[in-house]
C-alpha cells in the first residue's frame, strides 16, 4: 500500500486551508487527507485540548492505514512533533512548517492577552481577522482559509494548551525525518536552529526549507513551493521506506 499524506491545519482555520496541497497530491496520484483538530472547521464549539488535538491525528492515519507522511503548519505543527513523540510507529516523515518558535518563550503572555482582548470584542475578533487574510493572502488563499470558516474564540486555548507543550524535547524523542518548511518572512522562524538540532540530536534526518518571498501562512502564499517541498519530502520518505 502506498504511503498516504495527513495535512494538520493552523489556528483559527481549518481543513479547508489545504485545498491546493490535496489537489497536488491528488494530481500525483497520493492519497491524502485533511482533519478539523477539536474547536475548528465541522468541530467549532468543541473545546480544544492538545491531547484531543493529537488523538485526532493518530485516529486519521489510523485511517488512512496506520502509518503516514504527517504535514502540519503553525499550531498543526506543533500538534505533528507532538503526535510524531507520542506515536513514533504512525510516522514516517514530518513536515512541520512555521512552528520554529518554542510556544513557551515570553512572547506567549502578550500574545494571550491580545488574543483575550480580541475574543471579547463583539464580533470576537472577526473584523480583524477577515482585514489580516484580506491584507496578507493571494485570492485562492483567501478563499480556501476561509471556506471552512474561523475558530474565533479557540485562540485563547490553543496558547494555554500548546504552551505547555516542548517541542524540542519531543523532537529528540524519535528518529523519523523532518522537514521544517518556513516562509521567508515567518515571525515564527526565529529558533530554526534549535528545531533542527533537537531532531538531530535524537537521529532524525532533519533539514531547513526556507520558501522565498513567504511568510506565516507559507503553503497559503506560495503554494506551488509548498507543494514542491512536501512531494520532495514525500519522495524521500518512500525511497527511505523502500531501502528499509
């Protein structure tokens, strides 16, 4: 059976951001899939928990046969190094795009109080959101984060929870590849090098893609470069199997 690809979303957003990722998989003849993590997408409402966030992804590749390439931007992939510790035998591969920055650094306090701020405004934030994508994404990007609609108040306990979380220590905790894919111009970039290291010091083969011209939401902005990364990683990660 071939090896299939499981996208993980980022916060607010939701499965729908990946239209463009599952149409190039789709095009090269992988199967691949994309969840709604607890409080997005069909589960807004949910509560979010990082614990229910990675059972949801080792429920989707349970589904998809047991074992996959897991891609996961901003909070998926955080979840992804996460689900990648906790459940090693489900991983062949990880892409974990613009995630470089430990959720505990003393950035994360202003960000709770802005986001807390933001999710109490009448609208929960939804004008500033719509003016952010509207701002910072191409048109089909506008369409695809949008479709599933937006997790307006899950912000809140999405830095709760991740912010217990160390990835660097999970990223030691096991050997599968890893590919962290960040956009040029990604705030969250900041300890690439530190996130490398510690998958390396666990024995992972672990490289830096670094997507010009990109920002956060990288595989929104430049689509075609996302895509090309992942299938590269995709490559590697059967022609790794196939030796094994």
């Amino acid at each position: 059976m071939a090896l299939p690809v499981l996208f993980v979303h980022g916060s607010r957003t939701s499965r729908t951001m990946w239209r463009a990722q599952l149409e190039a998989m789709d095009r090269a003849g992988i199967e691949a899939r994309a969840v709604d993590l607890p409080g997005h997408g069909r589960r807004i409402g949910e509560p979010f928990t990082l614990d229910g966030a990675v059972t949801t992804v080792a429920r989707a590749v349970d589904d998809l046969g047991g074992r996959a390439l897991v891609v996961g931007l901003s909070l998926g992939g955080y979840v992804g190094i996460e689900h990648r510790a906790r459940c090693p035998e489900q991983v062949a591969g990880l892409v974990a795009a613009s995630c470089c920055t430990v959720p505990g650094s003393p950035l994360r306090g202003a960000w709770r109080v802005a986001a807390d701020r933001i999710e109490k405004l009448p609208d929960n934030g939804a004008a500033i959101n719509q003016a952010l994508v509207d701002r910072t994404l191409p048109a089909a990007g506008i369409v695809d984060i949008g479709a599933g609609g937006f997790a307006l108040t899950a912000m809140t306990a999405i830095l709760d929870e991740v912010g217990t979380s160390d990835p660097l220590t999970a990223l030691a905790g096991t050997d599968s590849p890893v590919w962290f894919v960040n956009g040029r111009w990604d705030h969250f970039r900041l300890g690439e090098r530190e996130f490398v290291a510690a998958a390396r010091a666990g024995g992972a083969s672990a490289q830096l893609v670094v997507i010009p011209g990109a920002k956060h939401l990288v595989s929104l902005d430049r689509p075609v470069a996302f895509n090309r990364a992942v299938l590269e990683a995709y490559g590697e990660v059967v022609a790794e199997e196939r030796r094994a």
